[in-house]
C-alpha cells in the first residue's frame, strides 16, 4: 500500500474518531437527559406530567423509525444551517447525533426503570427531595445498565458514520466508498473493514469491562 494511501487512511481514521466522539458526548448527556424526563414524568412518577411524557416519547419515537439514510438526507437544511455546509466531518455530527441520541434515550430509560420501586419508596421515606432521588438513587443504580446501553449505542455511531460517508461525510466510510468501492481497491475495503472491526471490539470490550467493575461494586 502506497505512502498516499496510509496517510489517507490514517486521516480517515481520524476523521471517524472525531465524528464519533464529538457525537457520542452530546448524546451522553441529552439522551441520559430525555431518559430521566421519560421515566420521572409517567403517570403516578415523582414529577408525573402525563401529557409532556407522550409529546415527549412521540417525538423520540419519530426518530427512531426513521432509517438513518433519509434522516441523512432530511437534515441537509438544518445541518447547513448549524454548520454552515453538508458535507465533511462536522457536518455528519448533525444527523449522527440525531440519529442515536433517541436510540440510546429508549436504553437508558430502560434501565431507569429497572431500578426497584422500594429503592425508591425507602428514600422517599427517609425524606430526599425528588431532585436527590434522581441523582443519588435513579442515576447510580441505573448506570451500569446505562454504560452498556451507551457501548451498544457507541458501535451503532460507528456504523452511522461509514454510512455518512456515502453523502461526503468523510471517514472511513467515505474512503471505503472512494476508492475500495468505485476505484475497485479490494485492499482498501478489507483494510477499512478490519479497522473499523477493531474499533468496535476494543470499544465493546472497554463497555463490558467497565460495566462488570460498576456491578462488581
């Protein structure tokens, strides 16, 4: 493989880590976010606002029926309008983020609600404010679930932004397409492939580790 092509790569390569990362921090804290709302605002819950929790799951329910490809293609004006153009590294943060901050707000939800009810009646009875009850009983009961939730969401990113490059979004999956695909490079395709492979078990591994040490405590 030519001197081009390796430092193509490793740009590609960069290129997918930013995309990925600047993504994945936005949808840490706005989908955690969505999910306690969901949890905490259902019918009988401590902050219970029935009608905000249907709007609200309506609306996040939208967008996870929406295959990523069109929502790709939908967001164009509105990724113009935040960033200024459609295409490139920033420009694929826009749906990407989009894309899996409902995806990881119905997991994360998820795991809030597996939190017992008696963990929650006992704190309630020992008198913590509905703000203590989310942030020192929901939140850490519910993290290593929320962890594993988050490493499965991480990976579907991944292959949200291969799939961005389709557009011009840069990264590995524009460089796939580029030359493994219309250039007819077979060496790049299998190199890009076995990275992006290696991405996701070092990044499925990390998550399972991590979540094994929180249960562990």
């Amino acid at each position: 493989m030519s001197d081009f092509m390796l430092k193509a790569l490793w740009k590609a390569f960069l290129d997918t880590l930013t995309m990925v990362s600047v993504s994945a921090a936005i949808v840490w804290f706005v989908g955690i976010a969505l999910a306690v709302v969901l949890v905490t605002t259902g019918r009988g819950a401590i902050f219970a606002a029935p009608t905000l929790n249907r709007v609200l799951g309506t609306v996040i329910n939208a967008f996870r029926a929406t295959p990523f490809i069109i929502l790709l293609v939908a967001l164009i004006p509105l990724t113009r309008l935040i960033t200024g153009t459609t295409i490139g590294v920033w420009a694929a943060v826009v749906p990407i983020t989009l894309s899996a901050t409902p995806f990881f707000a119905r997991i994360a939800e998820v795991s809030l609600r597996e939190v017992g009810g008696g963990v929650i009646e006992a704190a309630q009875a020992l008198g913590c404010e509905r703000r203590h009850i989310v942030f020192n009983v929901l939140l850490p009961e519910a993290l290593p679930g929320i962890i594993g939730g988050f490493t499965v969401t991480l990976v579907a990113m991944i292959g949200a932004s291969a799939m961005a490059g389709a557009i011009g979004a840069g990264g590995l999956g524009d460089l796939a397409i580029r030359y493994g695909y219309q250039r007819y490079d077979t060496q790049v395709m299998a190199v890009v492939i076995a990275i992006l492979v290696v991405l996701v078990c070092g990044i499925q591994f990390i998550g399972d580790r991590y979540v094994r040490h929180l249960r562990a405590r």
